[in-house]
C-alpha cells in the first residue's frame, strides 16, 4: 500500500473532495441559490446588478478564506491529537 502523504504529493487525493451524501445536498442548495441570483438580477438596475456582483466577489473571497481557515485549524487540531495519542506521559 503506498504511503498517503506521497498519494497527496502526486494529486491522487483530493483534500476538497466531499462524500456523496453532501454533493447531492450542495448541488441542491447551488442550484436554490442560482435560482434566486436569477430572479434578483431580473429585477436590479444595471448599477444595481455592478453593486450585487461586487458583492457577491467579496463574500466569495470571505467564505473562501473562512474555510481555509477552518481547514487549518481542523488539521493543527487533529495534529495535537495525533500528537497526544503517541507521545507517552510520565
């Protein structure tokens, strides 16, 4: 069995990769979100829609360092226990 930091270095694991159960709940929520983006630039001026999709950027760039940030923290934590797990205590 090959060693899985190697079969993370040669991009055979996904760390983004969710299960099944969850790809179909977010296809669904991407899909009710779409759904309502449409529907609230049909009804937006042109400044309007500019000032929405600013928006909408920005709050991309916020969930996306949000998550990286909880993926960090996930992984130190998961570390310290690894780390507690083998270290032996007096």
């Amino acid at each position: 069995m090959t060693n899985f930091i190697e079969q993370f270095y040669y991009g055979n694991i996904d760390p983004q990769e969710c299960s099944s159960e969850l790809k179909s709940e977010l296809k669904e929520k991407l899909n009710e979100l779409t759904q309502i983006e449409k529907r609230l630039g049909e009804k937006l001026t042109d400044e309007d829609q500019k000032l929405f999709s600013e928006y909408s950027d920005k709050y991309l760039e916020f969930l996306t360092t949000s998550i990286t940030d909880g993926i960090i923290n996930g992984f130190r934590l998961g570390a310290k226990f690894t780390y507690d797990t083998f270290i032996k205590r007096p």
